[in-house]
C-alpha cells in the first residue's frame, strides 16, 4: 500500500486483518516510526486496535523503502492523495505519476498495479504509458480498484462493502483481485468487473450522486423554513421510495470532507475535457459553496443582526461525526466570518483542538463541553457528535436567554420547548 493516508491506511490494515502479509510504505519516516509505535495519525473508531493487532502478529508493516516494498509484493495499490489544484478544478495527479515512475524502476517479475486513490477518467491508461517505458507489458497489469469509504465507518465499509468494483479487461488480474477479495464476497458483496475507465467514472459519478442528494435536501430546507413544514418528513416521505432511498437526504450544513468537494469538481473538469456539460453537478457545486452564507444569514436573523461580543459556541468544528477531518468543514467559513464581525467564538470538538482557527481573533477551543457553553448567547450544533445529542443546555450556558441552533437536527424540538430554550434547527 503506497501511502498511508486515510485510504491506504484502513484498507492496508483490513487487508492485513483477512490474512494477507501487508506493507504500507510512506515518505514520511515519523509518520512509520510512529505507526510502528501503534500511533495513528488519522482519527478513526476502531483503526488503533486493528493496527496493532496486525502489526503484531507480523502481517503487517510499515517502511519509508519503497523499492524494498514494491520487489516484495504481487498487488502494488497507489493510495496517494489527488488533491484539486491551485487555481484549478482538475485533479492534481503529481503524486500518482510520481510513484508510477517509482514502480516502474522496481518491476522484475509479473505485478498488479492497482489506483485505489480517486483519480480521472484515463489516468490508469497514463500510469500504463509510464510503466511501459521501462517495464515490459507482460510483466505487469494496470488496474482501477476505487474505494467507497466513509470516514467514522471505513472499518466497516471495508469489511461489508455494497460491492466491489474491479476495472481490467485482463483475466489473470481479475482473477486475482477477485481472490483477494473473496472473505468480503463470500459475506454477501456484490463483485462489478468493468474497463478500467469504467471503474474510474463509477467513483466520481457515485460521490457527484451522493453530493447532488444532499443538495438537494439542504435547497429543499430552505423551502420549507419559509413554507412551515419540516423538512424531516419530506426526506422519510421521498425515502421510503426505493427509487430514491433515504440516505444522504439529511438537511444540514454544506458537505465538506476529503471527497465530495474535490471530486464534483474534477468531474467536471474531465466533462470539460471531453467536450461535455455536467451542468447538474456544476449547479450542485454552486449551491453547496452558497449554503455557509444561507446559514450565516439565519445566524444573523437569530441574533436580530446584533453579533458583535455575543458569545457564540460551536459544538462540533469537524465536515461529520467520528473524524477528525477539517477538510472542506463549513466551519471553516463560518466560525472566521462571525469573529470578522465582532462575536467571541469558542469551540469544543471531540477529535480535538484545531490549528485552522489559530489565526482568527477571537477563536478559542474549549477542553469540554462545560467550558465551550458557559454563559453563551447562542450554542451551535455544528457537527452531530453523539457528545451532543442529551445536553441539559440550561445548566451548561447559565444564560437564561440561550440560543440553539441545531444545524443537524438532531435534538428534540419538544423538549427544547418544554426547557423554555429558544431553539432552531434546519427546514423547520
């Protein structure tokens, strides 16, 4: 596994966890030196455990060589980061290019070389041209493997997956791909062999769906604060439609993260490329960078536009629950733009203190929960944190005028009323 991110990490070790001899090569040398410590350097329920487990009983390791790793190993998977670039919407791909050419030093015998970073439509075939001019064709094998990982549930994706999609139109990879996946297919995941372009545009096209769903739920909210109707019963009546599904029909704040942002965009490069107008996903794009100034401007009308030394808490700073992921975070819009205008923000969240804010006057984190909501005017739920879900607000902020606004929906309005706390939540 090359790279030791969030990809390669949890898949190496889940790996390693079937039974397979694993090694996870990175650049970073403390990173290794610290996983080899059983210090992870990505929050994710469960991952701390399985490293060391697998660490232990010698199927797994972690090494800075990379040729060493390469010569050892029949799959090589490239789980490199392909960030958007600077002053760009297309995929930076220096680091999976990088590599390639790192491999194709290092290929004596028959390897399987497998992207399961996110990348492009017709990167597979560029990775092939690199290996091929160094390498002979019958010595190796170009595959599309993506990965289809929550963050908070990787763990659990990996090892009930909904299926697994393989793209080569070789029959010896496939057959040894579909072996080294067979614990997962024998437990009910569906196996998808395709081209390898095809493997490509199923991962974009399944994370440009999923933001379009969520969009399309948070437009919808906006709607119905203005109509009188809770949003929460449109999305169970759209769900309960097995056309649709209920899933990711959420109302909340815009969606952040390490994917949706990145690769909307990048499939729309790749459309422009082609000649080909998503004009969907263009729009969803749009409307998710507008959703921050939607809630800010209800912040504002919740606090009768008087925001300047109000105390304002956010509970929650992370894009979701159960990481530690800052990438992409509505917070990260908002939290500065409510300090620029004059309110003390502080924050408490239960992956911890983050540096992103260490520059904005006025933006202090919390420890606990008690701290972050002393004697505040207004509590926001910005992330939906189990920490957060049975609060006695009352007794946490002391303010008999205290505000909550439930960015999440996931606190009960009756009881908030039956509290005599002034609250409000999203599409309601």
């Amino acid at each position: 596994m090359i790279g030791t991110g969030y990809v390669g990490l949890v898949s190496g070790v889940c790996f390693s966890d079937l039974g397979n001899d694993v090694i996870c090569v990175d650049k970073d040398l403390n990173k290794i030196n610290g996983l080899k410590k059983g210090i992870i350097p990505i929050y994710e329920p469960g991952l701390d455990e399985l490293v060391k487990k697998n660490y232990k009983s010698g199927r797994l390791r972690f090494t800075t060589d990379l040729s060493d790793a390469i010569k050892k190993s029949n799959i090589i998977f490239i789980c490199v980061g392909t960030p958007t670039k600077k002053n760009s919407n297309a995929a930076d791909l220096n680091q999976v290019f990088s590599v390639a050419g790192e491999i194709s030093h290092n290929i004596k015998n028959f390897k399987i070389i497998v992207t399961k970073s996110t990348v492009p439509v017709t990167t597979g075939d560029k990775i092939e041209k690199i290996l091929i001019r160094k390498v002979l064709k019958k010595n190796f094998s170009v595959v599309s493997n993506p990965e289809f990982l929550r963050e908070g549930e990787a763990i659990r994706d990996f090892n009930f997956p909904d299926r697994i999609v393989i793209g080569t139109s070789d029959k010896k990879a496939n057959k040894l791909m579909k072996s080294l996946y067979s614990p997962l297919l024998s437990k009910g995941a569906e196996y998808l062999n395709t081209s390898r372009r095809g493997a490509e545009l199923i991962k974009y096209a399944s994370n440009a769906f999923l933001a379009t769903k969520i969009t399309f739920i948070n437009e919808l909210a906006n709607l119905a604060e203005k109509i009188d109707v809770n949003i929460e019963d449109i999305s169970i009546g759209m769900g309960l439609d097995k056309r649709i599904g209920g899933r990711f029909l959420r109302a909340g704040p815009a969606y952040g993260g390490s994917c949706f942002p990145k690769d909307t965009r990048a499939i729309v490069d790749t459309a422009k490329q082609f000649k080909t107008d998503l004009s969907i996903i263009r729009n969803v794009i749009k409307s998710n960078e507008n959703r921050s100034k939607v809630l800010l401007n209800r912040v504002s009308k919740i606090l009768k536009n008087k925001i300047r030394n109000k105390k304002v808490t956010f509970l929650g700073v992370t894009f979701k629950a159960n990481t530690d992921d800052m990438r992409e975070s509505s917070s990260l819009t908002m939290i500065p733009s409510l300090a620029k205008k004059g309110a003390n923000i502080r924050y408490y969240d239960p992956s911890g203190y983050k540096k992103d804010f260490d520059k904005i006057k006025n933006v202090t984190f919390c420890e606990n929960i008690k701290m972050a909501c002393l004697n505040a005017d207004l509590i926001i739920i910005h992330t939906e944190w189990n920490d957060f879900k049975s609060l006695n607000f009352k007794s946490l902020s002391k303010k008999k005028s205290l505000i909550v606004y439930d960015m999440r929906n996931i606190l009960s309005h009756e009881k908030m009323k039956r509290e005599n706390i002034k609250y409000f939540s999203i599409g309601k």
